[in-house]
C-alpha cells in the first residue's frame, strides 16, 4: 500500500486542479450555523459566486502531510479549505444539510468524482478515512476531533493492515468498514 504522504499528494494534485463553482470566502466559528436553508441564504452569495468556509476548524490535517510548498505554500490549511469548500458545494448542490446520511450521501459523491479522476485506491481510502471518519466520530462521541491529521493517520495505518488498499464494492459496506474503525479506536 502506498504511503499516507503519497496518497495525500494525490489528493493535494485533485483539490489543486479540480474547477470549483465558487470562491471561499473564510468565516469564524462564530458564524457557523447547521440550520441549511439559512446557511444557504447567508453563506452564499450567488451574485459574487462566493462561499463562506468555516476557517478556524482544526489547525492539523491530513493535508499537512502532503508536499504544499510544491503549489507555494506554508501549510496544508488551504488545502483544508478547497476541500471544505468542494464539500459544501455539494452540500449546496444537493441541498442537503449536515445529518449523518446527508453527510454519507455527499461523500459518495465527492468519492465517484475522486474515482472518476483516477486517483489511487490509497488516495480514496484517505479521503474516505478523512470524511466519513470526521462523520461517523462526531456521530459516536458529539465532537469534532482535535487532531485530524493524527487520528486519521492512526485509521489509515490500521486500515492498511487489516484490508490493504481493498475497497468493498458497496458504499454502505465502505462506511460500515470505517465506522466500526472508528469505533474500534475510540477517542482521542
């Protein structure tokens, strides 16, 4: 299998190249909100084709592992922000809001778009592990994690042992995998 920091590169090289509808504009945790039809009214603003991301989430990702000097930065956090960004596009898109299944349904989607670019199966395994991993840990401990790049590096390296790079050929039967991971490492 390959290294997380390979798999990383992949995903860096998608976010870097992928066309998106529209422009982040950062936000505070202040300004956050889960209520969807009020997040769409003023978080989106369609005549400047601007989104508001939430900025200050976790300072530590996976993209931190990846090589972002090669695109002229300092850190991975931009990359954080293309992929909440991407994310909430379709959030936006399907006009779904923040449960669990709204959450799986989009990272489904986000999935066959990663597929449908060609990335490696490692590179799917980590943005499954990222996303649906985030999902199904602050579905069983009501809490977002502190330390993303840790915690799905500790997921990535046990997924690696007991599965390879081996994805089921079922969606649900993905998530039950990563969820029953999660559980299977519990807290931070």
């Amino acid at each position: 299998m390959k290294s997380i920091r390979v798999a990383t590169n992949e995903l860096l090289k998608f976010l870097w190249n992928r066309d998106y509808e529209f422009v982040m504009v950062p936000m505070s945790q202040d300004e956050e909100t889960t209520n969807f039809p009020k997040w769409k009214k003023e978080y989106i603003d369609l005549d400047c084709n601007q989104m508001k991301i939430l900025a200050d989430f976790c300072s530590d990702t996976i993209f931190d592992l990846g090589n972002f000097k090669k695109y002229g930065l300092n850190k991975g956090d931009h990359f954080n922000l293309m992929s909440r960004l991407w994310h909430d596009e379709y959030h936006y898109n399907l006009d779904l809001d923040f449960s669990l299944a709204s959450e799986l349904k989009v990272q489904w989607g986000q999935f066959k778009e990663l597929k449908g670019a060609g990335v490696s199966n490692e590179a799917l395994i980590l943005f499954a592990l990222d996303m649906i991993g985030q999902s199904e840990y602050y579905g069983f401990y009501k809490k977002f994690l502190n330390n993303q790049k840790e915690m799905v590096r500790k997921w990535y390296e046990i997924y690696s042992i007991v599965y390879g790079n081996e994805i089921p050929r079922h969606w649900n039967d993905f998530c039950t995998r990563i969820a029953s991971l999660v559980q299977f490492v519990g807290e931070e």
